[in-house]
C-alpha cells in the first residue's frame, strides 16, 4: 500500500482515526506536527525556554526528548532511579545511554541513595500502592531538581491513552475535582511549583512505539513490573476495545473533554486552591505535611539514608561528563 | 458454598459487587427489593396505579413484568412487533404464550399492519439506522397507546447495564444534553406524554438472566439480529471488563452518577423545553415533524398500510381474551 499523503512510499502505520495512511517520512512529518501544536495551542514553552524533559527510559519520555531536541529546544533529562529489582537499573541504563549518545544533558536521583529504599520499599513503609507512592515522590523529584536547576516547565511523556485512560477512570469514579488536572498544560500555582506540560496528548501510545521504532531509539519496553494490576491498564484495554470497533473514539473523548475545558494554558489564571507549606520539607501542600512527606517519613525513620549511602557507594553505571547524580 | 445471608441453602448466584453469594429464594428476596427499593425512592407508582410494562419477550421486560404482578401492582403489558424476520414473531410468541400463561392484558401493536412495513423497511425508507428507527417508533407506540388507554405511566425493563452503558456512550461522545434524559424515572413534561420509568436500573443483565431462569420464564434468548454491531454492546462489553477486574465499577458509576443529579422523581418540575404539537400526527416535538413521522412518513408513502393489512390478514398466532390487538 503506498503513502496516502505523498503517493509514493510505500506504508509504515496505518492511522484509522485519521482516515489516512502513512510512510516513514510522512509519519515522522506527522508526529512532529502534532507535537508542534500541542506546544503552540496550549503555550507549553517559548522557542528559547529551557524544558526539562522527564525520562522513564521508555518509548514516550525517550521519544519526547528526542522529538523537543531534533525540533532544537533546549532540553536537560530527569531521571528518578526507582530502585525495583531489574526494571529499575534496565531503565536507568537505558536512559543514561541515549543521554550519552546524543550528548544531552541529564540528572539522575535516586530513591534509595536519598530515602534509604526504593518504591516498594516505600510504599510498604507508608502503607500505599506502589504506583501512589511512586508518583507522589516522582512528581515532588521532578518540581524540586526542576526548580533548583533554574526550570521554569517540566514536560512529561504522557500520551493520549494515558489521558483517555485517566479521564475515563476519573468519569467512572465520578472524581469531577481531578478533572480540572487533567489539561495538558498546568500553570503553576505557587512560586515554588514548576510548570507541567504534556506535548504527546495528541499522539497514541502505538504512534510513540512505532516513532520509537523509526528512529531506533533503544527502549524499555516491559511495563513496569509493579503496574501489572493498575487500573490505567484496565482503563486503556477497555478504550481500545472501543477504539478498534469505532476509530477515534479515544481521541474524541478526550479532545472534546478539553475543547470544553476552559483553556488552562500556561499563563492562565491559577485555580484558587489555598496553599501552605509543608511543616517538614517547606514544600507548597494543600494540607500541613506534604503527600511526599507522607510516603517517604515512615522510611526515612525506619532506614536513615546515610546508613544506606554508605553501604552502597556510587551507581555502578559509568557517568558520562553530561550525566548529574542528583544524589551524589 | 452456602448462602451468605441465610447460611443454610445452596449458593446459585455469586454477587462479587455486594460481596455476597445467595440462594434461590435470598436471591429473589434481593431481587424484590431492589425493585421496590427503586420504585420507591424514585416515587414511580403508587400502589394502586396501573402501570403499563413495555415487553419485548427478552429476560429484563417478561422478568420486570413477573415482578411487578408479584408484587401486586396492577399491569398491562405492551408488545410492539417489529417485524424483524424470525426474531419479532418468536419474541410476540414468547410474550403471548407468558400473559396467557398468567391471565395478563397484553397489547400488540405490529408496526407492519400499522404502517405497511416493520423497522427494516422503516430504516431503509427514511435512512436510519435500524436500531434509531426501531427506538423511536417504540417510544411513540408506547406513549400514544398508554395514553389512550388512561395510563399515566411506562415501564421499561432496562436494567444497570443498560443505564451504565448508555451513560458511558454520551461521556464519551460527550453528548451533555442526553444525561438529564438518564434518569430511572422521567416525569411527564407534556399533557400528551405519560411518565417512564425503570424499575431494573438497580440490577444487572446477569442477575435478570438469573432471575428469569429461577422463576422458569422462558424468553427470547437471541439478542435483536439488528444489534449485533451496535454501540451500546460494545461498552457494555467495556463495562463488563471493567467490572471483573473491579467488581462495583458499574454500580458506582451509575449510581453516582444519579446522586449527583438532582432527583428527577416523579411530579419534579419538568424540564424548561418547549414542545410543539406535531403538524402531521399532534404528537408533542421540539419541532414541527415529530421524529415518528419522520421514520414512518417515507415508508407510509411508499407502501399505504391499508393494502399491506388487506394481504396480510390477521396474525396467525392464537389471540386469548386478555391480548387485544392493537391494530386490528
């Protein structure tokens, strides 16, 4: 079949919600299109603006950094070393090889050299799920290293299934106070909070896989071993269900739902939502002590950190002149 | 297993949403009253009211009428015959065979001595989809012969995965107007339009599939041959998904959703929408053409109902004394 944009390449990826199919240049002009106009359309960043990209080491995060950089934004990574047995160092090493291969700045922070122990470790410790412990604590890396390096934004690899997936989930638990979260764009609240932005909401997760492909970016490719149960994973199954039956199913929902969001781009007005700091951290919470507080205290009594520092030295990864152990 | 609650009888039905498992007779026990629960808190009869159940011959409708006469109200059955090939004379068969059975008023109203055709020609003559052409003309036939026959109220047998999966299709396609429409009991907003209720919304397809087997109700098994692709099968299906990997998610879905509606019970102020008189058949419309007469109109013209009826004569199943044909 050829390319139904340029006539003549033969096709890499259908796209059923499009009506449309695409060669391997074709597609690359189309995903860094879409990207373009998420940035443009929700003010993510200016042309000139330092973006620190977060980068898990899988499809998305690796193929935003690559997609920010070849468009010539100025990006530094941020890495959360999550210490889960095997995924973890997979995916810092994953992570810190595309870094050194292009020359790209990147920081690395490490749970368990700061907390003591990693996610699981956590999440026992504070009695959580391990994906609620994981992101609470990743969130806080990412504003914190973000703000104290001088970021004004920190973009994320979330992709349209994993907006789908989450509205569809906020809709059937009827959490209508998370749907105001669910923007692409989040201005920042608070002098101490970093912009968040999302420049792959308009891009599906098989888009990102066969981008990565395309550009053979080397990536992780398990699913985090702790997400095997998550109900995100419950939501996308049921959403390309309905998407395989009736194209663009997934885009609608979720395009319609913030076309009739008021536009919460950068520089919009901030919700009014009072906060405080926290009494531990200083960090800016709704409460007194902070959700991060929450999950890394039990820790942190139970396993000071600098015992654990000391056990177990540097990484064993060779850190490249660009790379930044945060916690060393 | 036995029974959770009364520890003695056989389990027949595994409830994972109530995190029970009954018996026969507990199961039935529950079964009534969760309708009685429903028709009470929704005000959708009283106790003396006639009420008109609309039955199709499939599980939910013979199962609601079951209910409603067991539980001592005062009912007239509806069937309306679609003339869909095989599957509309087995289901006025089975709806038949279960009022004679039970000494119930049954109303038949065959849309093709009504009309010169049934809801495949319907479909075709005005380019709707057969299920739109059916639904419609349904509704109208329900109504108008209520009305006529001094009801002030409609029963219908949807049920939870009905409710949750129309639900689930309009947030999708975010058809925001429709949700004030998902009420288990819309009052009347027209001197012309009787009120309808759902007495099943509290219970699922499964439990109703139960039900009619326990009580040895034979019905329509096969679903509508038109249906096979529709929408609404396909989030349920979704739904159902969901549900196993987390049993209540319809439920709280639904449910919730309700509460955070206003109650639109029964004799609530009707919703500020003004409805005209139909210029072809004075039905009330939000129009001038009502959406009946705008699937009957093309077929009418086409095929004069009167020299279909001539052919076709009166049907062949046997009429008992309580089944009065509509259109005859």
């Amino acid at each position: 079949m050829r390319c139904k944009r340029c006539r003549s390449k033969p096709v890499v990826l259908k796209l059923p919600r499009h009506h449309t199919a695409l060669c391997a240049d074709c597609f690359d002009h189309y995903v860094i299109d879409q990207v373009g106009r998420a940035i443009r359309h929700y003010r993510m960043f200016r042309r000139e603006e330092p973006v620190l990209v977060a980068v898990s080491g899988g499809k998305d995060s690796l193929g935003l950094w690559d997609l920010l950089d070849r468009m010539g934004y100025r990006t530094t990574g941020v890495h959360v070393q999550q210490g889960i047995d095997g995924y973890s160092r997979d995916s810092e090493t994953t992570t810190r090889a595309f870094a050194e291969a292009r020359r790209l700045p990147l920081v690395v922070h490490d749970l368990a050299r700061e907390y003591g122990g990693g996610v699981t470790a956590m999440a026992e410790a504070s009695r959580r799920s391990a994906c609620s412990a994981c992101g609470t604590v990743k969130r806080y890396a990412f504003n914190t290293i973000g703000r104290e390096l001088g970021f004004h934004v920190v973009a994320t690899g979330h992709n349209l299934d994993d907006e789908a997936a989450r509205l569809l989930g906020n809709l059937l638990h009827w959490q209508v106070d998370y749907l105001s979260k669910q923007s692409p764009a989040l201005p920042s609240s608070h002098a101490k909070l970093v912009r968040k932005v999302k420049p792959l909401f308009r891009l599906t997760e098989r888009e990102m896989a066969a981008y990565a492909v395309l550009r053979k970016i080397e990536y992780v490719i398990d699913e985090c071993p702790m997400s095997h149960d998550a109900n995100s994973l419950q939501y996308k199954a049921a959403l390309n269900q309905l998407e395989q039956h009736s194209p663009g199913t997934k885009q609608f929902f979720y395009l319609e739902f913030l076309r009739r969001q008021p536009l919460a781009g950068v520089g919009a007005a901030a919700e009014e939502v009072v906060l405080n700091e926290c009494v531990r951290c200083g960090e800016p919470t709704t409460g007194t002590l902070c959700g991060h507080c929450r999950v890394v205290e039990p820790l942190r009594q139970a396993r000071p950190a600098e015992t654990v520092r000391q056990h177990e030295g540097p990484p064993a990864a060779s850190v490249a002149p660009m790379v930044v152990d945060w916690d060393s």
